[in-house]
C-alpha cells in the first residue's frame, strides 16, 4: 500500500501545449503569405535591406508583422500573469472565458493599436505626417527579426526542459536590452524616421516609447 501512494504522489500529469504549436504555425504561415504574396516571393536578404522608395505594400507588411510579434509575445509571456483580473475574468464570450493567454493577448493588443494611433497623431500634430509611412515602414524590419527570435525563445520556453522561473530574470535582461537597441534603432537609423527637432524625438521616446511600456507592465503584472 505504501509503495503505490508513492507512485501515485509522483505522476504528472504531462502539459498540453499544442495551442503553441498552432499559434506559431499560423504565425510561420502568415510570414510565408508575406513574403511570396505581399512582398512578391521576395527573399529575407532583400526584404531586409529593401529602400522604402523601393518597397511596395509597405503597411500590409507591417500589419502581418506586428500580427506576428503581439502573437509570439504574448504566447512567451502569458505563463508569468499572476492572475488574470476579475473584471476580466467574470467575462464571457460565447460561453468561454478568458485565461492567462487571452487577456495577455487582449492588452497587448490594445497596446499597439493605442500607441500606433497616438504615434501616427503625433507625427500628424507636429506637421511632419510624411514621415510616418518612412517611420512604419522600417520599423517592419525591426519587429520581424524581433518577432523570429521571439518563436525562438516560445520553441525553447514550452518544449526544451528550462527552469521557467529562472528563465524570468533573462527574459527581463533580453527584452530591457531590446527595449534599448529599439531607441537607439530609431534615433540613429538612415531613414531618419524620428522628428528633426531633439526636443519632439525626446517627447516621442518618453510618452509613446517608455510610458506606454509602463502601464502594459502594471496591467499585466500588477
């Protein structure tokens, strides 16, 4: 009798996680639509080294990648929400309710559709709305790489044996470094796709880079 508890105390019941192979299928799958339909079976050298008076069909490329990107992420981070809130929860659709990946997918898109639109305003308020195609059109290309090392990180993360606890600090280390690549990216890049003026480039990265990044962290962790 003892010797069966302690078999039954050390079964595990093994973890389904085949909702992350469908989700990163279909994002491989919109990349492929992308690159064969939209960017005309261009390959990813020339996708990436592309001028933007060179480049057609430049915002169904950066919808599909931002797509991608809100998928993948919220795919690696949804396993650290603490809970999803009650407001939330007590929400249901269709008869099902929202768990930990759903309403990490909700805020997260929300949170770039917000800060898309506040971003496109704000190049529209300081009289400088031509720069807003240049400006989505290469932040395509950073988000893309970006959006690859995320199914990485979601392969490595769901189907190789890490600590996920451990795994946290890193993932706060890689994403702070992305964070800090991405402001340099856009204020050194040869578009110059940042307003001229010092001022408008510092009031874009505090209230549409930093402070957006702030409040997603409080929805989602807090």
């Amino acid at each position: 009798m003892p010797l069966s508890q302690n078999i039954t105390n050390h079964i595990r019941i093994p973890e389904n996680n085949d909702w992350v192979i469908f989700i990163l299928l279909g994002c491989i799958f919109l990349y492929l639509f992308m690159m064969n339909v939209i960017e005309r079976e261009a390959n990813l050298k020339d996708f990436l080294l592309q001028k933007y008076f060179d480049a057609s069909n430049n915002l169904p490329s950066w919808v599909i990648t931002s797509c991608v990107t809100v998928l993948t992420l919220s795919v690696l981070i949804s396993q650290y929400i603490p809970i999803v809130p009650k407001y939330i929860a007590d929400l249901h659709i269709l008869g099902y309710q929202l768990n930990k990946f759903g309403f990490c997918l909700i805020a997260i898109v929300f949170f770039y559709l917000i800060k898309s639109t506040l971003g496109f305003l704000f190049f529209q308020s300081i009289g400088d709305g031509k720069r807003w195609s240049i400006f989505y059109f290469t932040s395509t290309k950073f988000y893309f790489i970006l959006s690859f090392l995320l199914i990485i990180l979601c392969v490595t993360h769901y189907y190789f044996p890490i600590d996920r606890n451990k795994m946290f600090l890193y993932y706060l280390i890689f994403f702070s470094f992305v964070f800090i690549f991405k402001v340099f990216f856009y204020l050194f890049h040869k578009n110059n796709i940042l307003p001229e003026k010092w001022y408008y480039k510092f009031l874009y990265i505090c209230t549409l880079q930093i402070a957006p990044l702030l409040l997603l962290w409080k929805l989602l962790f807090f």
